[in-house]
C-alpha cells in the first residue's frame, strides 16, 4: 500500500507499478479473511496488506537487533520480529528481490496461505508488495523453536509428555492444512517448529510458501531430503510425510540423526540407543515403540508407502498422558501474563480531531497550519525560480484559498496542478488534499496522500494522524 518516494522528486514509474499491482489484487476479488472467534482459529487478526513503511517502522528500520532467523544461500531470506502501532508484534520474513519477480504470483501465493486459521499454526496475517519488496508477516512466537529446546537447552529438556505433544500438534496442523487444500510444506524440520507466549507448539506457516517463484524448497542437509526430492526436485505431500518422520527422530533422540542411520538403529531394534539419554528411566517404552514405528514407515524409501496425514494424528492421539497440564509447565517456562499497556502521551489537537473523526475540527486545523512544518523539506537554487516556479506557487496558493472557504474539488484542482509539476514536495499540501479526497468520498486516494505526506516526513505527526484516520474510516 502506498508509494513513498523521494523527498527532492517524484517518480510515476513506481506509482503506475503500484497502481498495476493493485489492480491485479483488485481484479481477484479476495475477501478479507475473517479473525474468527472460534477458538480453533488461534484467534488470529485479519489477513491483510501492509505497507513496507509500516514493516520498516516495525522492525526498527530491519535491524539487526531484530533479527530472528537467517537461512542459507538456497533460500537467501531474513526473518525479523517487529510491533506494530498497536502492540501486536509479528514476525517478518523479507525475500530477496530476485525471489519473486511477479508480484501478482506472490500476492495470489501470500492469499492462499492467508486464508488458513488454527490454533496449531503460527498463522500468517499479512504480506507487502511494494515495488521491488516482498514480505510475508506471520503471528511472533515468543518462546524460540524446537530445535532451541531440543538441541540448545540451557535450564531443562524437553521431557517425555511435552515431546508427545509437539508431535500432536504438528500433526494435526499438517492435516488442517491438507483439508483446507495446501498440502505441501516445504523444509518441515525442528526450526519450523515454533512455541507460543504459553508454551504451546505451533507449525510456522512460512513453509506453506515457498522461498521464491522457482527455487529450492529444501535448505537443510541433504541427508534429510526426502529421496523422491533429490531424484526430481518436486515436493509432494508424501515428501512432507518424510519430513515428519525426521521431526520425530529429532524428538526421540534429541538430536538430528540423518535417517538412514537412525533406520539401520531401528531395523538392528537397538530403540535404547536412538533414545535421548537426558529422557532415561523418564519416558514409556511401549509409547517410545509406537513413536519409532510411526517414523520409519514415514521414512519409507517409496512415498506411496509412508501413513497418511490422518494416520499420523489417529497414532499420536492416544498418547497424550498429561492433557490437563499447561505446555509452559512441561517446559519449565514462566506463565504468560499480559503486560501492563503503556502508558500513553496525551494526543495533539491533530490527533484528538482524528481520534473524533471530527473532519471540522481538521480542516481548521489544517487551514491554520500555514506550512511552519514544511520548513527544510525543500531546498531551492536561485535558478530554479523561474515562471513555472512561480505558477505553481500561484498554483499552492489558490489551493489555499479554495481548501479555506471548503471549495474542496477545486482545492484538489490547485493543488494537484502543484504537486504535478514535482519541484517542490510539501506534505501539508498532500495532507490537505488528503482531506480534500475524502470529503468528496475519495478514501483510497485520500489514504495515498496521506501516506505520501509521511513519506515525505516521517516525523511529522499530522501526516501520521492522517493516515491513522483514513485508515480509520476505511474500517481496514
């Protein structure tokens, strides 16, 4: 959403791309995904579009600091945490730019994974298309991965009951997928595995999309591919099957065995010896054996004879000894509680007008604004006062007067002759456009001056305020 340009120059390149690729979404007719209150949904926002400057806010301009993730050269993206204006925070996966070409194909790709709601899925909850920029933004998992927990544990293991979960619900995320028609999963390892704020296990959703138009789905070793993978490149749902098996030799043995070794373990029934020694005398061996025999028919060599998405839950199911006791006791985490809302600064008289909706009270304000916070945004040579100069300037100034007496179509006139011309960018004149558009009942491009006026200056609080009332009004 949105274009941000330059300060010195406007650039109708990127506004056409961006009017191209909103016309693609327009023309697809998707439907905003609804939260939904059931709580099998995981009570997950909306899926929607954000703007880039909005991730770029949220993750602190992609800082390092903000860094949670980073993959390898097969699949050259960056996950970041950030928080959103209103607290939430998320995670963010950014694509290389190469990754996705089209952004109609990634938007349709990003729709698709966008529609899934479960409790089990760290759910996706937006995307950003803008120019070269492709994001994914996901629900933020607080309590690091399965591999943290298995491989990298500091206080404690994971004990025996909490591994029989983790498989559960892996599972039964795999098969919501499958009903809801997204039966690949690209990269299932422990790292895919995420915990909540209470400890519960939950699938990332970045595997439901690959890392790019046409590239490689696999970034682990290849000792963990499943072997129809590295015959033709294709990913299939048994693939993801395979996959799960070695999740579950993860579990088992607490650390990452490629398969085949753990197979010839098996085949040899040397069990004890696959079984994580931190979990001894601590786990059920007759449950232990029902895990081991689940996995190896999961690694079976032919996919057509791996246990379908159905089965691994039907297995895993009677299992579960301890459903009473909440995930973040079993790992040994504190209990989530919210934290108290910050406290927050009195709002301008800019922000309190937005915050009413009262569209009187900001056009006085505007009309009163007289350009002080302008100053510094433009920079002119004595050249360039020219007779052009000085009609768009003439231009700015019976916008002024028409924006004061709430001739509003023509103020909109004067002031895009201004803009039009591109020498000089002011965001009070986008702001009071702004408000122009939507007091003629043109919300979209009331938004988009909005957002340009930010753009222009980011620390401006009526550009924000503006933007947050549009946003408003639009109910998005």
């Amino acid at each position: 959403m949105g274009c941000c340009e330059s300060k010195s120059e406007t650039h109708p390149e990127k506004v056409a791309t961006h009017q191209q690729a909103h016309s693609a979404r327009t023309q697809t007719h998707h439907p905003t995904v609804p939260a939904g209150s059931d709580p099998e949904t995981g009570g997950a926002p909306p899926f929607s579009e954000f703007s880039f400057s909005d991730l770029k806010t949220a993750t602190n301009n992609f800082s390092p600091d903000y860094i949670v993730s980073e993959s390898g050269e097969k699949a050259p993206n960056v996950v970041y945490k950030g928080r959103l204006h209103n607290r939430r925070w998320i995670a963010v996966k950014k694509f290389t730019k190469l990754a996705w070409p089209d952004p109609k194909q990634f938007a349709e790709e990003a729709w698709g994974v966008g529609k899934l709601r479960h409790r089990r899925l760290a759910n996706l909850i937006g995307y950003c298309c803008d120019g070269d920029e492709r994001l994914l933004v996901a629900e933020y998992m607080p309590t690091d991965t399965l591999a943290k927990h298995l491989f990298h544990w500091e206080n404690q293991t994971i004990e025996w009951a909490m591994r029989l979960r983790v498989a559960l619900h892996i599972a039964e995320a795999l098969d919501y997928c499958s009903t809801e028609g997204r039966p690949l999963y690209h990269d299932l390892n422990a790292y895919r595995v995420l915990f909540d704020e209470d400890g519960d296990p939950r699938l990332s959703c970045f595997g439901l999309m690959r890392n790019s138009r046409d590239g490689k789905s696999y970034s682990t070793n290849l000792a963990y591919t499943p072997p129809e993978y590295l015959r033709n490149g294709r990913v299939t749902p048994e693939s993801v099957i395979y996959s799960f098996g070695t999740v579950l030799l993860d579990l088992l043995s607490g650390k990452h065995i490629p398969p085949s070794h753990a197979l010839d373990m098996i085949r040899g029934k040397n069990i004890i010896l696959l079984m994580d020694s931190h979990l001894e005398g601590k786990f059920s061996t007759e449950e232990a054996t029902v895990v081991v025999d689940l996995a190896s028919q999961c690694l079976q060599y032919e996919p057509r004879e791996r246990p379908n998405r159905k089965d691994l839950v039907a297995t895993l199911a009677p299992l579960q000894t301890k459903p009473d006791v909440p995930s973040y006791v079993m790992l040994g985490i504190p209990k989530h509680e919210e934290a108290p809302p910050t406290p927050q600064r009195p709002l301008s008289a800019m922000g309190e007008a937005c915050s009413r909706m009262d569209l009187t009270a900001i056009h006085q304000i505007l009309v009163m604004t007289h350009y002080r916070d302008d100053e510094g945004t433009n920079e002119l040579s004595f050249q360039e006062w020219t007779q052009q100069m000085r009609d768009m300037l003439e231009a700015r100034k019976r916008g002024d007067y028409a924006f004061r007496d709430k001739d509003f179509k023509g103020a909109i006139d004067c002031y895009s002759q201004f803009i039009d011309v591109g020498t000089m960018v002011s965001p009070t004149v986008f702001a009071r456009r702004s408000l122009c558009y939507l007091l003629n009942e043109q919300p979209d491009a009331a938004l988009r001056d909005a957002m340009q006026a930010q753009c222009v200056y980011p620390d401006w609080p009526t550009a924000f305020y503006m933007q947050k009332r549009q946003r408003g009004g639009r109910g998005s």
